[in-house]
C-alpha cells in the first residue's frame, strides 16, 4: 500500500477515497482530524483563512527552546489566527530590539498591532477576560 499523506485516522483515509478511483487515492487536499466514533470532518485552514476579516498583525518573539512560545504559536493557530516570529535566539539585534520595545528579557513576548499584549500567560488572560479577540479587531485593550 503507497504511503497516504493526511492526518487522521484510517477510517479518514476510507471515507476520503474518490469513488471509483484507486482504493488507495487519498485526495491530499483535504485534511481531516478525527477520534474513533466520529465522522471525518474536513478541513480546509486555507478557506477559512480567506474568509475572516483582516487580522491585526500578530508578531512574536520566540526561541526555539521555549514550551510557552510553543504554546502560544499552537493557541493562536487554533483560533486560525496568522503571525509573524522573530527569533531572538538567532538574531541578536532582534534581542536588543524586543528588550528596548517590552522591557522584559524573556520569551514570548506577543504584539497584536501595536499594542505589547505581554507573554504566553498574559495573552491568556486576556482571552479568558473576553478582551483578546477585541483587540485582534483593532478596538483596543
């Protein structure tokens, strides 16, 4: 059986098939997460993506041996939200140059237009005070 390219289970593999095409065609343009009891729900970032309004720009500074930049970058991917990172790790003028904006020395540290939301915990907040997804609507904090 060739390799199947998608994430989910083989009951997703199944329920993808074209018909009458090879039984081992999996349509890679559909992705679909699934748990055993549940149908497959497609799932296309892309479209849904193009569909939302125009996002405030996110920018992160990161470095790539931090469990909280990790988390941040997986929660605003949840919420299908794009941003730009900044590694500090790598680049020491982007060090200098997050220190001189945040006046803080760890990462993340998490920017949704112009306003310095903070780090991981921080943002978090925010989202669970509801005041998170006004700002990613350019209404402020």
């Amino acid at each position: 059986m060739p390799p199947a390219r998608f994430r989910g289970s083989q009951r997703c593999v199944r329920q993808l098939e074209k018909p009458g095409d090879d039984p081992h065609h999996v349509r890679p343009e559909i992705d679909c997460l699934t748990f055993p009891g549940q149908p497959a729900q497609p799932r296309d970032e892309e479209t849904a993506l193009s569909d939302a309004a125009p996002q405030t720009p996110i920018v992160i500074y990161t470095s790539a041996m931090c469990p909280y930049c990790v988390s941040a970058k997986n929660f605003l991917k949840s919420k299908g939200l794009s941003w730009s990172e900044i590694r500090i790790d790598t680049d020491p003028a982007e060090r200098e140059r997050m220190m001189a904006r945040t006046r803080r020395t760890s990462v993340p540290q998490i920017f949704v237009g112009d306003v310095h939301v903070g780090g991981f915990d921080d943002m978090m907040a925010l989202h669970r005070a509801g005041k998170f997804e006004p700002l990613l609507n350019g209404e402020g904090a």
